[in-house]
C-alpha cells in the first residue's frame, strides 16, 4: 500500500488513536496539524510493529502502541518501529514512545531496559494504563 495512504492529516481539538479497546488522545487547543499514521496493517504489514505514529509538524513524532498487557511485545514492537526503514520517513529529530495497556506491573525489568535504551537514542518511553489523554511536548519530554 502506497505510504500516503496511510497517513491521516488532522487539526481537530482532539487527536486520537484506537485500537482493541484502548486509546491515546492528545489535547490540541491551538488547533495545529497532526498526521496520524498507521503502521500496524497499513505502513508496515510484516514482523514487529507498532500500531501508530502520531507527528506533530516541527514538533516531534510519538510512536504508539496499544496494547493489552504483554509489555515485552509491546516494547520489542516500539524498538522495532523506530528501527524500520518504511518508518523513518515518518520519524522527526525529537521522538517519544507510548504504551497504553490494560495493566502495568510495578516492577518490570523489561520496561526498565526499554527506557533506558530509549534515553541513549535521546527518546523517552511513556506507560499508561488503559486510556490517556495527553499533551503532545509533555510526552516528548517524558
């Protein structure tokens, strides 16, 4: 599928992914243009993925992953989104990761790894449970 397709332009209060129940809104007063990508069954149809990327223009890109509560998969597909080449494009200078899932045990060693090899590529990773509403710069912070 041509990768335009796969791109959604949106400057709505609200910029929101789903996917199986759960969901990433960010908050967008200003109005500004967003472009939702989908990646999983869309971008990249094969192998490890995340479902979405969301780019603010000139601001930064946050890949997305909804999940339910396997946290090794979901962070082994962030690792893999970044690292795909059909996703570079899509990808600016400042990136963040985002994982939205059903429940998120205190301790969890892989998610510890994933944040710190997240921070040598100069990323943060976020973990939600259930839903979320953000603020874009906020999660590109971390």
């Amino acid at each position: 599928m041509c990768a335009t397709a796969c791109v959604e332009e949106v400057d709505g209060s609200n910029v929101t992914v789903k996917e199986r129940g759960r969901r990433a809104n960010f908050k967008n007063p200003g109005r500004s243009t967003f472009q939702k990508i989908q990646v999983d069954k869309c971008l990249v149809k094969d192998g490890k993925k995340a479902d979405w990327i969301v780019r603010k223009i000139g601001v930064g890109s946050i890949v997305v992953e909804l999940k339910g509560k396997d946290l090794d998969q979901a962070c082994r597909q962030l690792l893999a989104t970044v690292e795909h080449p059909d996703c570079q494009p899509w990808l600016q200078e400042q990136k963040a990761l985002l994982i939205v899932c059903s429940r998120y045990p205190s301790v969890d060693t892989t998610v510890q790894k994933v944040r710190l090899a997240a921070r040598k590529r100069g990323m943060r990773l976020s973990v939600v449970c259930d839903q979320g509403d953000f603020i874009f710069e906020d999660v590109l912070k971390g």
